[in-house]
C-alpha cells in the first residue's frame, strides 16, 4: 500500500509509506492476558513474545520522529517497523525500553 501511495503522491511533494508496531502491549493485551502495565512481564512467563512487547507510544514517537526528519522522503513507499523508527531516531519506549522486534527470533521469541 505504500509503495502504490508513494507512487501516486511523490510527484505532489508527499512521502508516502507505511508503518507497522512490533507485539504491541495494548490496553486490550493487557487485558486479555489478565496483566497490568505494572505486572505484564507476568504474561512473558506464558507468552514469550510478550517479553519483547512494545506500547503504542514507541510507534507514535517514531511517526513523529518521521514527520520531523526534513530527509524522510528517503523513505517513500517502504513498511517502517516501530524498531526501525527506534534505531534510525534513536527512541526508547515509554518506560525506557528499546524493544527490538526485528531482532527477535520469531521461532522461539528470543532476541538474535
């Protein structure tokens, strides 16, 4: 979808791409596992993934790092993971978490 976007819209001076988060510990995943913000590392116990989890706020500090960069264009028509954004602008999370998604071995929810 980005890069049909950027497609169309790079010759009217907009960069177009898209983004996505890592496993994103939302409100509802909280929920659904039955943990708090306080308490979801017990939920990594049962759900490996969930120990590399990210909040929303990583994904919003990136698209506005992006929004920010006078350069993004060089990023017309790509999909930008949250740890993309985190390791090009340098972002921590909302507790001070750098959580790496694409480092994580999707196998067996260790890092790489």
């Amino acid at each position: 979808m980005g890069e049909a976007l950027a497609h169309e819209l790079t010759p009217h001076g907009v960069t177009a791409l898209s983004v996505t988060p890592g496993y994103l510990r939302s409100e509802s995943m909280l929920e659904l596992y039955g943990v708090t913000e306080q308490t979801w590392r017990e939920a990594a116990e049962r759900v490996p993934y969930f120990s590399h989890s990210e909040t929303p706020h990583l994904l919003g500090r990136g698209v506005a790092a992006l929004a920010a960069d006078p350069d993004r264009g060089r990023f017309a028509g790509q999909c930008l993971g949250s740890w993309d954004l985190m390791r090009t602008y340098d972002l921590t999370d909302a507790d001070g978490a750098r959580p790496d998604w694409g480092a994580v071995d999707l196998e067996f929810a260790t890092p790489r």
